[in-house]
C-alpha cells in the first residue's frame, strides 16, 4: 500500500503520512495559504511503498506549484 509522507529537510522529520497524494498536497496548499512559503520550502513529498524505498515526487517551490496545480482554484 503506497503512502504519501511530508519530511521537512530542516530537521529531518516527518510532518505526516496520508493515503493519497491529493491529501498530502492539500496540506500544502493550506500551508501556502496561511503564508508559510518558508516551510514549505524546506518540504519534501514522498511517495513510500511497503518494502520499497521512498521516491521523491516534490520539494521546495516545485512541491508549492504541483499543490497550487492539483487545485486551480486556490
């Protein structure tokens, strides 16, 4: 089962885990909304299947614009 995990490259944590990409990018979006550009630049969006190693789908501005793309009308 694939999840998708926010990491802040800062501090080399996980923000959170959600079933879909969608989910993750609204997280995003909410954050880029409430004016945190700083922190989701410092974000990266992997995708993590069991027993496979994580792929990287976004980070930094890309990982803001794919958001703002999977939702035109924010």
């Amino acid at each position: 089962m694939t999840v998708f995990e926010l990491w802040d490259e800062r501090t080399s944590r996980a923000i959170g885990r959600w079933p879909t990409e969608a989910d993750a990018l609204a997280v995003v979006r909410d954050l880029l909304d409430r004016g945190e550009v700083m922190t989701v630049a410092a974000l990266v969006l992997r995708s993590t299947d069991w027993g496979q190693p994580p792929t990287i789908v976004a980070s930094g501005a890309t990982l803001g614009a794919l958001a703002r793309r999977s939702h035109p009308e924010s």
